[in-house]
C-alpha cells in the first residue's frame, strides 16, 4: 500500500458519515445505499490523484459524493431515488401526537420532494456550510446559492405548512 492509497483510506475513514448522508438523502432501499456508497468510494478514490487540498478534504468528498448520487441511477432504468416521502408507512397515528414531530415529519417530506440539486444545498446548509463553501461543492456561484436557498426556504414552508395540513 503507497502512501497515497494509506491516506486516502484514513480520510476516508474520517469522513464516510458524508457518504452516508448523502446516500441517506437519494435512496430508499438499503441496497442501493450500500451500491452508491460503493460507487463514491470509487469515484473519490479515483479522483483522488487530482486533489490538491486546495479545499478541505470533506469538502472534496461532497463533492464528489453528490455528483456521483445525481448522476448514478441515471444509467439504470429503475431509478431508485427517492420520488416521494408517499413509499415510507405511515406510522400509527395515537391520541397523544406529537406536533413537533408531525412538523418534523412533514418538513423531511418536503424536502424529499425537492430537485436533486436543491435536496443538495439543503443537506449543506442544515450542516452549516456558509453558502461559499456550498458553491466550490456544488459548483455554482455563491450568489447563485443565496438566491436558490431563498427560493428554496419559500417552496419548503409553503410545502411543509400543505404536508402538515394533511397529517
């Protein structure tokens, strides 16, 4: 094992929870999960030559991970992104409900609507990345970020207010 490959492994290793999110936000079915993280661990490997720590490596590895899920189920025709939050069952439904957690509930649906792009920019805001570092991963301007973030927070409200209508 060359140094490179030694390195590589432990940046990895510090960092897979981003792998894991991103197939978390994408995908239903475990599977797939353990198929796209498989396919980011190979992309970043073999990009991994080509990174020159300009950036952080989690930075990098979002990058990465996020393309490589946009663009992985574009090959196969069963598409196994997540369409609709409609696939997951419905918990019982008790007495003592929990507002918060309809609120909750009806905000991820909301969010699982959104386009592959904006369910991207979510999942990197909510982790605080400031909205610079959402543009070098993403690969669009930071203003161009800020204006979709509004445009983003608009559609999720409106969204999560109409899911949480019908719980």
């Amino acid at each position: 094992m060359d140094y490179s490959e030694k390195e590589f492994i432990q940046l990895l290793n510090q960092n897979q929870k981003i792998i894991h999110k991103v197939c978390n936000l994408y995908l239903n079915w475990q599977e797939d999960k353990e198929d796209l993280f498989q396919e980011i661990t190979l992309q970043a490997w073999k990009a991994f030559s080509q990174f020159r720590g300009d950036a952080k490596f989690s930075t990098w590895l979002y990058r990465v991970a996020l393309n490589t899920a946009i663009t992985f189920f574009r090959k196969d025709k069963k598409n196994a992104f997540i369409a609709s939050v409609s696939e997951i069952p419905e918990l019982a439904h008790h007495l003592d409900r929990d507002p918060i957690e309809d609120k909750t509930k009806a905000m991820y649906k909301a969010i699982a609507d959104l386009s592959k792009i904006d369910k991207a920019i979510v999942m990197l805001y909510l982790e605080d990345y400031s909205y610079a570092e959402i543009s070098e991963i993403i690969g669009i301007t930071a203003n161009n970020i800020a204006v979709k973030m509004n445009r983003i927070k608009v559609k999720l409200r409106e969204a999560t207010l109409k899911n949480f209508e019908r719980i």
